[in-house]
C-alpha cells in the first residue's frame, strides 16, 4: 500500500507539472562517468542526470546533489529487495506504467516519448516504481509484527468504536497458475492466457482442483489458507472482492505465468484476530497519509550505514 501511494504522489506531481503536456528540451549529457559506487554497483553521470531531469519535472529542488542521494538510497533497497526476493514482477510495473498513461490520456507509446523528451527516460521512470512498489514488502517483511497490539489496546480500540469489534470477510483462496518459462515469456504468454481464461469455467471447485490442473499442462496449484480482506495484496484486491464464494477471479500475468485465485470459501468474521488486523491497517493508513513510514526511514539508515559507499 505504501509503495502505490508513493506512486500516487509522484505522478499527481509529475501531471501537475505538465509534465505530460508539455514538451520539455532534451538534457545535453556529457560521456557519461562513474560518479558514485555503492555496494560494488555503480552509479553514472547518466543516472545522476536523468534522475535531476525526473525532479524538475516534479517541480522538486535539489539538482544533481539531491538526484544522486535518490539514487544510493534505490541502490540500497533494490539490493535488499533482491536478497529477500520481494521484488513485483515486470508484468506488475508495466501495468502501473500503462495506468499512469491512461489517466493521462497517453499511450505508453507516448508516454515514453515525453519522458525521452525530458532526459527521463521510460526505462528509469520504470526501475523507480518498481522500487516503490517493492520496497514496502521488504519493510512489512521486517517490521510486519512490531505494530502489534496489546489485549489492552484491542480492548481499548474496541471500546473507542461502541464496544463492537469490526467485521470484515475471511477468504480461503487457492492460486493456480499456468507456468510460463522465463525462456518463452512473451512468445506464449497470448496463448496461456487464453487457456488459463477458458478455464475458469472448468474449474470444479479447490476440493479436487489437483486433478483438475492435471488436465492441463504446466499448471500448479497452491494453497494461499486464510486471508483477511485487509490483507489481500492490492494487486488481488478487486478481483477477489468481486468473486462471489466458490467462484475465481480474473486472470493477472505475472512473474510466473498467468494466474488466477479460486474462493475456495468466504465469510464475515468479527473475532480478535480480525479486529487486530482491521486496526493495524487503519493504523497504517493514517501513517501513510501523514508521511514517510518511519520504519522504512529507520531500515534505509541501518543500509547506509552498513553499506560501503565511494564518491568519485
């Protein structure tokens, strides 16, 4: 949730600046040199370049100074991303590259011509979003119980609400997928999908689904268990939500294939567990719409610190 809203700021910033509107003069850029080199990987006059045109656009001080602070502190989580393997997959940033357009009334044809215009770049406009839609797992991953509350703070929340612990759905889902080999993504992605779609009316409920996949080539099943409605991942959210209960959702092309979930059985539950986690993502939305997590700020400091980092 965290990394989208991010996002969100971004890009409302970047359509404020008329950033898409407006075409803006290509940066002259000199032979691109080494200028900084962290953790072994390097960072460009190039990078440094596109990463000071991407604050303009956003109307954001700084220059190339604050352009190059950005980008060792992206080095820093896109190594931690990679070491704990939370990255979203290239499907999932293409498909927030070509919302962004859409809002915008553009291509991501289009898009990208703007953003070349600028000295930006589709491919780096890309590598920050995925960023900023990985990073948040890799916090979660780390922090994701330090917000837990006490019997006497769900006591306490409880009472703050009328005495009533809040409801929300519980899901049992089961996610299939129609492998795609790396080696053949984009060849036969058109066709799994088409596949793993007529399927979806096939599909004989999640007590006999193994046999099921086994009709099919190259299809796993996967046992998701119990999942309350805040925490479904956001890129799930509105399809299972509008999947009744026995029923799967829309199909998503991801890192793996094409996938989608089944709603193995659903229901409304009130009990502490679902209060706690109702509570905990108020809690987290009211952060988020107040600035920066500041788990995220203490974790990126921890990086730096233990990171190895040479000015050229």
């Amino acid at each position: 949730m965290g990394g989208k809203i991010s996002i969100l700021r971004t890009l409302s910033a970047l359509a404020l600046a008329g950033a898409l509107s407006v075409a803006v003069g290509a940066v002259a850029q000199a032979a691109s040199q080494v200028k900084v080199i962290v953790n072994s990987v390097v960072i460009t006059s190039s990078d440094i370049a596109k990463r000071a045109a991407f604050l303009r656009l956003q109307r954001q001080s700084g220059g190339a100074e604050a352009a190059k602070q950005q980008l060792i502190d992206e080095v820093l989580k896109r190594g931690e991303i990679a070491r704990v393997q939370q990255s979203v997959s290239t499907a999932d940033v293409d498909a927030a590259y070509a919302r962004f357009a859409a809002g915008n009334k553009l291509s991501p044809e289009q898009l990208g011509k703007v953003l070349d215009q600028a000295g930006v770049g589709a491919e780096h406009f890309k590598q920050y979003i995925a960023i900023q839609m990985s990073w948040p797992r890799v916090v979660n991953l780390r922090y994701g119980n330090a917000g837990r509350l006490s019997g006497g703070d769900l006591v306490k929340r409880m009472m703050e609400s009328g005495g009533n612990k809040p409801v929300t759905t519980e899901y049992f889902l089961q996610q299939v997928i129609f492998v795609i080999p790396e080696s053949k993504r984009g060849a036969i992605t058109a066709k799994r999908q088409a596949e793993a779609n007529a399927s979806r009316s096939q599909f004989p409920g999640c007590e006999t689904s193994k046999a099921f996949a086994a009709n099919y080539r190259d299809v796993s099943i996967r046992n998701l268990g119990r999942l309350l409605a805040p925490q479904l991942p956001e890129e799930w959210k509105p399809l299972v939500e509008k999947a009744g209960d026995g029923m799967t959702t829309g199909t998503r092309v991801t890192e793996k294939g094409v996938e989608y979930l089944a709603i193995c059985k659903k229901r409304q539950v009130n009990d502490d567990t679902a209060a706690e986690i109702v509570f905990r993502t108020e809690d987290l939305g009211k952060k988020k719409a107040g600035g920066e997590d500041p788990n995220s700020v203490k974790f990126l400091e921890e990086l730096r610190e233990r990171a190895q980092i040479v000015n050229k």
